[in-house]
C-alpha cells in the first residue's frame, strides 16, 4: 500500500512538473469543444435556390413566396429556361433548382395536376437529399393548402420534435464530443505513459520493485482518471453556459457514467501498451485505430440506425456509441438508470472484460 | 560539388529512415493495412441514409380508415411498427428507450372527423436526438400522408356530392388538384455517397499516418538521444528536414495508391479527371501535412507531446474541412477559419478531379493556397529546428 502510495506521489510529480504536457492536456479540449460546438452543424439552412418559372402566375408566385418565407431557402436566380441552369450549379451559385412546367396555375386549376421539377446539387448526397426533403415540404404544404379549398380529404400532421425541438446542432454534438475528448485524454495517454517506460528502460526498474503489476497499473493510470474528470466539469460548464445545452437529468449520473466510460477507455490504453513495445507503434494503433472508429461508428454524427447491418453489429464494440446514447439520453431526454441500465451494464461488461484482459497481458510480461 | 554533398547527406538520412520503417514488422503492418481496412469498412459508415424508422402507433380510433393509415405507413417498408398500444405513456416510454423513433398517434375521432368535415388530424412525435435525419423522415412521413388522403378523397366521398360525381366525372381520380413532384440529382444521380466518402477518408487516412509518423519522428530522435549525434554532423538544416519529410512522402503515396485501387476496384469510384494531376496536387498536399507533422516535432520535448497536439491538430483538420459535415453549414466566422485548413483544400481538389472531372484550371484556386501553405510550413519547420539542445 505504502509502494503503491509512493508509484502515485511519482506519477502525479510527473504529470504536474510538465507543465506543458499539463496544459495541452487541460486546455486543449476546452477549446476544441467551443470550436467543434460553433462548427460541426448538419443544419441545413439557407440553401441557395434558383427558380425556372417559364410562364409566372398567380400559383408559381404563391409557391416561390412559400419558398422565401420558410426562412431555409433563399432565392438567389429566377430563370426562364432550365438550360440556363447548368452555370449556376457549376459554380456553386444555386444549389437545388425548382423548375415549373409552363401554364402550371392553368394546369393546376383544369386539369387537376400539374409539374414541378426539384433538381439539386447530388455532390453531396446527404445535405443533398436533405434539401430536397425540405423542398418537397414546401410544395405539399402548398398543395394541402389548394385542397384546402376543393373538397378533397386532408390529413393535417401535427409534427413534434421530441427531446430537441429547434434540432440544434450543438444540443447533438457537445454531448458526444465530450466522448472524443475522454478518449484521447484516457485511451492515448496511458498508452504512452506505459510505452514510455518501456522504451527509456525504467519499466524494469518498477517491475523489480515490491509493487505487484495491478499496483503499477493503477498508479499509472490514476493519475489520468482524475485528469479526464476535470476535462468532463470543464465540458458540461462549457455545455451549459457557452452552449446553453439543456441538463435534464441527473448530473451525478452522467459523470458516474463518464467515470464508468473514462475506465474503459483507460484500460484500451493499458491494453495497446502491453501489447506494443515502441510508443510509436502505440501511437500509431491509439490514434489510427480509435480516431475514426470513434467519429463514424459511435453515432456522434452519423446515427447508427443509418449504417449498414454489419456495421450496426461492429458499432456495438464501439465504446463511445454507448457514452454517446447516455450522455444525449440523461442531457437532453432527462432519464435515469431506469431507461439507461442497459447501456451502463454494457459499458461496465466492457471495462470488467478489459482490465481483466490488461492486468493479465501484463502480467505475462514479468516471467 | 557542394550541392552533390547535400544530396547524398539528404539521401543517406532519408535511407535510414525507410530502413527503419521496413525492418519494424509491427510499423510496416500497420502503415499499409490498417488504412485499407479503415477504407473498406468506413466508406459505408457516413451516411444520413434512412435505412428505417421504427415506429409506434397509438390508435383510439381503431377504425378502418385509421388502419388503412397505419397499412399506408408499413407499405412503404420505411416504417416499420415496434409496437401498438392505445396508451400515450407506453409511446413515450419508447420513444425514452431509443426503441421508436417515430409515435404516430391518431386521435380517437380521426374517421368520423373525416367524414364530417373531411379533415383529420394525426400527431407524429420524432425523436430530434438523431439529428438532421429527423427533417428527411418527417417529410417521408408527409408524403404517406398526402398519398393516403389522395386515396381517401375517391373512397369516403361525402354523402351530399354523392350523386353528382359518379356520371360526370370519367376520372374520379383527378378530381383533386395535384402537384406532381420529380427529383433529380446532377452530378451524382444515384446519391451514391460512398463515391463521395472514399475520396475523403482516403484524403483523412493518408493525412493522419503522414502527419503523426513525421510529428514522432524529430520527438524520438530527441527522446533516445540521437539527435545530439545527428546534431554534431555536417548536416544543414534544410538537408535534415528534407531527408526526414521525403521518405514519408513517398510513403504516403503508396497509401494514396493503395487506396486508389480499392476505391476504383471495390467502391467503383469515378475517375473522371486526370490521376496524374491528382497525384501532382497530393504531393503539394503532403508537403503541407508532412510539414506541420515535422515543425510540431521540433517544438515538443517528448513522443507524448507530439502524440497529443498531433492529434488535436488532426481532429480539428478533420472535422472542419467538410469531410464530415458541410462547410456550407458551417457558421460565418468557422468558413472563414477554414480556408486556413489544408484538409479541406485538399479535399476540394480531390473530389473535383475524381468526381466532377476538374482540370488544372478548375482548382487552381486551392492549390495555390496549398502551395502557399507549404513554403511556409516549410520555412517555419527549418527555422524552428535548431542544432543546439537546449
């Protein structure tokens, strides 16, 4: 126990004489989930239209008008002929079109349907698709309006969006940045902090010590776990003050959880440094082998339910897709353990199943 | 004669380092396969594709019309029913859960209301957590709706206009005024955003092996203590850091490669523009990445410290060049920052070439800035780079 005492007071000297180290560590976050909360947005808004209105009548001109007062589209060309289009999508100037047929208000009124063409910028498939969604909105809403005075049944929706209602980016990403952040913090620094004694040759110095290889391990990453709480208060003020993120539920709960999550991800760390002998190779497996795993499979932008089947499957060993549905579950929903056992079940299986794993990797390293 | 001198200090140096990265199994292993794997697998995972949408019905009226609403809603196979109870407590507890995404609830006068007045109201419930994906199916959802009351309008036919519809009209079915809607997609007609995706995670994947290998490197040599011995030859700094950057470059030029033909083999990513051009802007490209990689490692003491700011670097690159989420989302001031970010011009220019077919013209715009970028890097990495330790 004194040993053990002693290999922290060691650990904890080090990380606080670093004051550099200590710094990066302490403030980058900080900063990346202010600039992350401000930039990573999947909004669509103000999306460049341009409208090929051959013949404008009483019925173009109340749909254009519907376009511009929705707030999302803003009409920036009124053509007269769809081949005039192409240079304003090459460009960049438009990026979905909406193309009426000639007569359409004609159309409309004698022969009960007339056209319309909705032509987006497919480049990028996902806002793409979202554009046109948003598009087909607006016409609808228009058309149950027309019905509105014939004698046509109309089934009126009355929308609600649960849990978010404006669908602000920052509400969706500020809780599952907080999973990027502990990940790096925990993940990729134990890792080097064990490789490093490896490599400078002082590993052997505390293997020869009384210390048994559980102690080692948990005086090298103690230090950490306090680190990564720090790194979580900092996030939720920032959360709450800079973002105005709701916090519906329990705060104890969410950094018990982020606790549970800061474990796991620690003992991913001790694992890739048992395993790896140069902090390179540790690196390059800790940075490589999380960084994009973490940001496309853990729902943290992408929702899981739009993967692929086998994806969906590989996403359950993600750890962070399992933080990412608690910490939005208990921020923005407001449930307890209640709704959230199940995720925090699994999350403690997978720090039970990697400490385990590590301490005996590490073990095998002393015969 | 001095210059023959300094190219076979450069190529000496640069020699020791390619043996190095070969003769470490473990390194090599992971250098070439870990970023095709990562390839293979992560193209398919950026996509706001709605593959399906669990949902929860809460019917009071139990009707025919509201059941035909509810077979109108599971036709589609978007829809697909978790569960039916005519309780708002036992919906709310799944939409908690994460098990529904979608409550449709249907009031219990919803078909007497129609026939009555022919108007009736449903409630649709989203959860908004899943993001930008929620304004796609609640529009999906709007469509089955127009549809199904198209459909109820020849069915319930209100009892006074009874008689006079049937002879006069031959057909019923344009009796409503409609709007018919046609989508089209230029450029990538079957919203394929794998043909999207793999250029940028090849750009993502290329960008971080070079960026940390390049980064650890100076920090090693610090770290073990050859640098003082590297520190005591002849070498300039110039030569160094050109003799530690090119063997990287190259080496990121296989993964392009090797990414290349996985993206055209197995992904069938178009290749309309010219693949030499590509390879010409890449190499201005990794100048640039390899650079910030090399002037980290000459201002951090440790591998640790490389480690952390190369990875806050890179995550910060990543997420804001538009690989991810678009610039045009992006707020003001953040698209104005981004310019700074080389991720993204060199994104621009990739699928402008493989996609759109661009020719230097097209994006000479971003490769000016690249190669702005790199003499500056460049020139920051040698002059902070100093032989004497401190």
């Amino acid at each position: 126990m004194k040993a053990l005492r002693g290999l922290l007071r060691k650990e904890s000297y080090h990380i606080l004489r670093d004051r550099r180290t200590l710094t990066v560590i302490v403030v980058l976050p900080v900063l990346q989930v202010i600039l992350f909360g401000f930039a990573i947005r999947t909004d669509v808004n103000d999306v460049r239209l341009a409208v090929v209105d051959p013949t404008p009548d009483y019925a173009t001109i109340a749909l254009r008008n519907r376009f511009d007062a929705t707030g999302t589209f803003r009409t920036v060309a009124v053509l007269h002929r769809v081949d005039e289009l192409s240079a304003s999508f090459q460009t960049g100037a438009a990026q979905l079109a909406v193309v009426f047929e000639p007569r359409f208000a004609e159309r409309l009124a004698h022969d009960g349907v007339a056209r319309v063409q909705v032509i987006t910028d497919a480049t990028e498939p996902n806002t793409a698709s979202a554009r046109q969604s948003y598009a087909f909105a607006v016409i609808q809403d228009y058309e149950r309006s027309v019905r509105a005075a014939s004698n046509d049944v109309r089934i009126v929706p009355d929308g609600r969006l649960r849990f978010n209602p404006t669908r602000e980016s920052s509400n969706l990403f500020v809780p599952g940045l907080m999973a990027m952040v502990l990940t790096i913090i925990s993940a990729l620094m134990t890792a080097l902090s064990l490789t490093r004694e490896k490599e400078t040759g002082t590993m052997e110095s505390l293997l020869v010590s009384p210390l048994r290889p559980v102690e080692i391990i948990v005086g090298k990453v103690a230090p950490y776990l306090l680190i990564g709480l720090l790194s979580v208060a900092l996030i939720l003020v920032e959360a709450r003050f800079v973002f105005n993120v709701p916090m519906r539920g329990s705060i104890v709960l969410l950094v018990g959880e982020a606790l549970l999550f800061i474990l796991v991800s620690l003992s991913i760390g001790i694992l890739v440094s048992a395993r790896t002998s140069s902090q390179r190779v540790a690196m390059l497996i800790a940075l490589v082998g999380t960084m994009l795993p973490n940001q496309l499979l853990s729902g943290f932008v992408f929702p899981v339910e739009s993967l692929p089947r086998a994806l969906q499957i590989l996403s359950n060993v993600v750890p962070a897709r399992w933080f990412v549905l608690i910490a939005r579950g208990i921020m923005l929903k407001g449930v307890g353990l209640a709704y959230l056992w199940r995720e925090t079940l699994i999350l403690a299986g997978m720090a039970l199943l990697l400490l385990a794993l590590s301490a005996r990797s590490f073990k095998v390293r002393l015969s | 004669m001095s210059i023959v001198r300094g190219l076979r200090r450069v190529l000496a140096l640069a020699r020791a380092e390619v043996l190095h990265v070969v003769r470490d199994r473990a390194m090599t292993v992971q250098i070439v396969v870990m970023p095709i794997v990562q390839l293979l697998v992560l193209a398919n995972a950026a996509t706001f594709q709605i593959r399906d949408v669990p949902t929860y019905v809460v019917d009071y009226d139990r009707t025919t019309v509201s059941r035909g609403l509810i077979d109108a809603f599971t036709a589609g196979g978007l829809f697909h029913i978790v569960g039916t109870a005519p309780s708002a407590a036992l919906a709310n507890d799944a939409l908690l859960r994460g098990r529904a995404t979608m409550v449709l609830t249907i009031p219990n006068d919803f078909e007497s209301s129609i026939v009555r007045t022919r108007v009736g109201r449903v409630q649709l419930e989203l959860n908004a957590e899943k993001g930008s994906s929620v304004g796609i199916v609640q529009s999906y959802a709007g469509q089955i709706l127009a549809a199904y009351s198209a459909r109820l309008s020849i069915e319930v036919r209100p009892t006074t206009q009874l008689a006079r519809a049937a002879p006069t009209q031959a057909t019923p079915v344009r009796g409503a005024a409609r709007i018919e809607i046609r989508a089209q997609g230029w450029y990538n007609a079957t919203l394929n955003y794998k043909h999207y995706m793999v250029p940028g995670i090849l750009v993502a994947l290329m960008t971080m092996i070079g960026t940390l290998l390049t980064a650890q490197n100076i920090a090693r040599e610090k770290e073990v203590g050859t640098l003082e011995q590297l520190n005591v030859t002849p070498i300039t700094r110039g030569q160094f850091i050109a003799a530690k950057l090119l063997p990287f470059l190259a080496l990121a030029l296989i993964n392009l490669t090797l990414g290349l033909i996985v993206a055209r083999l197995v992904f069938a990513v178009p290749m309309r523009g010219s693949i030499m051009l590509l390879y010409g802007a890449a190499a201005v490209y990794l100048v640039v990445a390899l650079g910030i990689g090399l002037w980290v490692s000459t201002i951090v003491e440790t591998q640790q410290q490389a480690m952390f700011v190369t990875f806050f670097i890179l995550m910060v690159y990543l997420l804001m060049s538009g690989l991810f989420t678009p610039v045009d989302s992006m707020p003001e001031w953040v698209r104005a920052l981004s310019q700074l970010n080389p991720v993204r011009h060199f994104v621009t220019i990739a699928r402008a070439i493989l996609m759109k077919g661009a020719g230097p013209s097209e994006i000479a715009r971003p490769m000016l800035i690249l190669a702005a970028y790199g003499v500056a890097v460049l020139t920051l990495a040698v002059r902070q780079h100093t032989k004497r330790s401190a």
